[in-house]
C-alpha cells in the first residue's frame, strides 16, 4: 500500500462504498464522498457496470443516484442490467435524445458558434436535471462527447471544471466515464482535475478469454493499493482481486514436521517438510511427482488438517483413478471436506483470482497444505515470465507466512539425460525434490533425491521409488551405482565397472 503518516483516516460516513467486491478493499473501505472521479478505459471494458454498481450500492443504502448517458440510450442500459440480473427502478436515468430538440432550438436562434451553443445548452440542460433530482451520487457518461462538442482543449478543460465546481456544491460523489484512456495532454489536464483517476484494462490474449485489470492512479489523501490489479466482469457485476501483499499477512504458527508417511521418503527429507515452507518436486513426466503430492494431501487430511489441491494438468477423475490405482483414496476425505479439488483452466483464469481463491481457502477455509500442479499450468495462465516470478514470489511468502505448507510440481522437458525447466523457479521453494528415471538391467526405473532443504539437514542420498498397486515405495539408498541421475549409470562391483 501507499504510505502516508500525514494522512488522517477517514470514517466509515465519509466513504463511498462502490459495491464492487475487492475494489472498496484497494481504496481503503471506499471513495471519499463529494467528489469528482474519472474513469478510464476503452469500449467494452466495462466502465458502464462499474458505474450501475455504484449507483446500485448508493440506491441499496437510500441514497439517490443519477445516470446521466450522453453515448447511450435507457434501453441499453437496462439491456446492460437485466443482464446481470439488476434492476435499474431505484435509479434516474437521463438521455441525451432528451435534450436534443431542446438544445437544437436554441441554436437556431442565436449568432454564436453552434458547437458552442450546443455545448453550453447541452450543459444547462444536465444541470437543471441534477438540480430537480438532487442526487448524491450521479455518473456522468461519457466525457467524450463533451471532447467533441468542445472543439478545443481549452474549452474542454474549462467546461470540466465548471462541472467539478458545480458538483462540489451540491455534495455529490461524481463518477465521469471516459473511454479516451490515452496518456495525451489533454487527458493528463483533466486527470489533474479529478479527486480520483481509475484505469481499466483489457488485453486479449492469442488464446483464451480477454483478460481485465484495475488499476487507481491516484486519490488524493487516500491510501490506496498501487499497481494493477486483476478484474472479472461476471454476471451480477465486476469482481476485483487486490494484489496479493504478503507483508500484511503474518500470522505466528507452531514449527513442525509434516511427514508424508511414505518411511524412505520421509527419512530423504529429515522427516519431511516443514511448516510455512515451499517445496518443488520436479523431473520428467511420469516420474511420481503428482503421486507424492497426492501422498502428503492424504497424509495431512489423516491429521484432521485441510488440504486445497489446484489441478492444472490432470482432471478431478484421473487424479481419483489414479489414486486408487496406487492403493490409497481421496474420495473419503473429499466427502469429509479435508481435501478439496479444483480444476484449473490455465486460458480462463488469471493470476490474480488464483491467488485470491488460495488466500480465501487459507484465511476463510483454514487450509494448511496447499498443492499446485504443476507450476507449467500456472506459467501459461500468466501473460509472460516476468510476472510469473513476481507472482508467485508474492504467493509464496504469504503461504509460508501464514504456515501453509506449499507442495508445487514442476514438470522437465525431456526423459532421461539433460533435463531442462520452462523457467528455473528453484530458488523461490524451501525444498527441492528431483526426480529422474534411468536405465538398469534392461528395465526403466525410477529414483528420488533432495536437492536442497533450507529449513533443516536432509539426506544427500539417490533412492529407488516404486509405485505399484500396493502404494508407494522408496528403497534404500542406490549406492552401488555411479551417474544415475544422468539416465545412463554405470554400476559398480567390488571395484570393478560392470
């Protein structure tokens, strides 16, 4: 958040609650009211139901509001609210084809610029309709109209701050829609103007759904969250995921041990891992990574603990075939609530509603083990690279914050020798767990080992891991092999190479 000692914290009656779920949170509990705020974005956005749900929150408190289009008609706007399921009774709405005869007679009487006429007619006319109304909160859409009828930046600037000085009169919370989001100079001098600027985005992806982002650029003597923040337009509304802040939410929790009740596994990481720590199993495709994440969900459902599972890569039904396959099943405890599956589609979320959905399982659900697989799901729901590390770094501290325990898989392009990683994440996790096939006396097999362990001391040994229909099984320690984690070993036999 934006630090500010000189700010004086506003109380609840001042503040404008917009009535859109995560925005009032990015504000600091809501607008300051009496004044004027600009909104930005480009057609389609969705500046228009931001705007209804403003009015609608107002109308819901008995504050009166006032729709004032200049670019669209009544029809359309109900057509935008019946399909979100509102109704717009509660609420004035006021058209420009209204005010047209009005304004085109009086410009047929007069020697001045009709653009000026209409401009200032066009003006009068609203005015009068805020003064019979009395409203406390208006929105006013768009201002582009009012850039065309103007002609010149400085009759558009001026006639902008006519409104401004007319509204702060009339303790109205204005929003002024815009859908000219450029940065140009005119822009800038009516930004300059306003109380509070909002910015709105979307960007279309080659594949997948458009993706909307939030962001305030500024509110005068308001602590507000910085940066973009993403946005989803859903029937009944936009809904906002603030950007995810892991200092705000430290919490202490005991230190201990979460075992994964596999015994050779368990004994490779000192006894497993470790609350409020980020592990990474990662290797080729069909090593086990999957299987042993699912081996730690189950033992920390047998514990009373509750698990959130985000599958990218698998659906919910594989993962439960699978798991019976290998001896153990999920279903009880997915029937008890201890562990919960989602399925993630990577080209219809964002990152931001990701981890909002983790935040909200851990603070509302009391999650305690989190599991993401894979990670490869998760950097193709994210528009590039840069991002993903800022992403997840963020999501990861929360977690280790909040004393979840954080299971991830990365899967490896390739099967055996030189593996390579999408992106190298290692350095983010607490714990990394390698995986690796390798050839053996004509038979393809399977090893596990612990890379590294920040939080304690960990065998540095390679292990066999077998998976069968009697569950999971990792053996002693591999120590008559030399090279094995290169695909092709070479055994060793009283000094002598096999």
């Amino acid at each position: 958040m934006t630090v500010n000692a000189n700010v004086t914290p506003r109380a609840p009656a001042d503040l404008c609650q917009t009535g859109i779920e995560g925005f009032d949170d990015i504000v600091n509990g809501g607008l300051p009211r009496n004044r004027m705020y600009l909104v930005l974005g480009e057609p389609g956005v969705g500046k228009t139901t931001l705007a209804l749900q403003f009015l609608l929150a107002g109308a819901a408190k008995g504050e009166k509001g006032l729709y004032i289009t200049l670019s669209e008609t009544k029809a359309e706007l109900n057509e935008v609210a019946a399909s979100h399921g509102w109704d717009l009774t509660a609420i004035s709405l006021f058209e420009l084809a209204a005010m047209e005869a009005q304004i085109r007679s009086d410009a047929e009487t007069t020697f001045f610029s009709p653009s000026e006429i209409e401009l200032n007619r066009t003006t009068r006319v609203l005015l009068d309709q805020v003064e019979a109304i009395n409203p406390s909160r208006v929105v006013f859409d768009s201002l582009s109209e009012v850039r065309l009828m103007s002609e010149t930046a400085l009759r558009y600037r001026r006639q902008i701050l006519h409104l401004k000085q007319f509204f702060a009169g009339k303790k109205c919370t204005v929003l002024m829609l815009d859908d000219n989001s450029s940065s140009g100079e005119v822009d800038d001098q009516v930004e300059s103007l306003a109380h509070g600027v909002v910015l709105l985005t979307k960007t279309s992806p080659d594949f997948g759904v458009s993706r909307r982002q939030l962001m305030v650029k500024k509110i005068r003597s308001v602590r507000f969250r910085e940066g973009y923040h993403d946005l989803l337009m859903v029937t009944g509304g936009l809904v906002v995921f603030p950007r995810l802040v892991a200092a705000e939410h430290h919490v202490p929790f005991p230190a201990e041990t979460v075992p994964s009740g596999i015994a050779g596994l368990d004994r490779l990481l000192g006894g497993g891992i470790d609350r409020g720590t980020s592990t990474i199993f990662m290797g080729p495709a069909g090593t086990g990574k999957s299987t042993l994440t699912m081996r730690f969900a189950l033992s920390a459902a047998e514990r009373g603990e509750h698990v959130l599972f985000f599958t990218f890569d698998e659906t919910t039904r594989t993962l439960l075939s699978r798991s019976r396959q290998l001896g153990f099943s999920l279903e009880p405890h997915l029937e008890s609530g201890r562990i919960k599956v989602q399925q993630i589609d990577p080209a219809e979320i964002s990152p931001g509603e990701l981890a909002y959905h983790i935040k909200q399982a851990v603070q509302s659900d009391g999650a305690r083990m989190i599991v993401i697989d894979s990670l490869n799901g998760f950097l193709h729901a994210m528009p590039d690279q840069r991002h993903l590390i800022l992403q997840l770094h963020e999501l990861l501290s929360f977690l280790n914050q909040q004393g979840v325990a954080s299971l991830m898989v990365l899967t490896q392009q390739g099967i055996v020798g030189t593996m390579q990683s999408p992106l190298d994440l290692t350095y983010l996790a607490d714990t990394v767990v390698l995986l690796r096939y390798f050839e053996a006396a004509g038979a393809v097999r399977q090893v596990v080992s612990v890379i590294k362990k920040r939080s304690g001391n960990h065998e540095r040994t390679i292990r066999e891991l077998k998976m069968t229909g009697g569950g999971i099984e990792v053996g002693e320690p591999l120590q008559g092999f030399h090279g094995i984690l290169t695909g092709v070993p070479v055994m060793k036999k009283g000094g002598e190479e096999l």
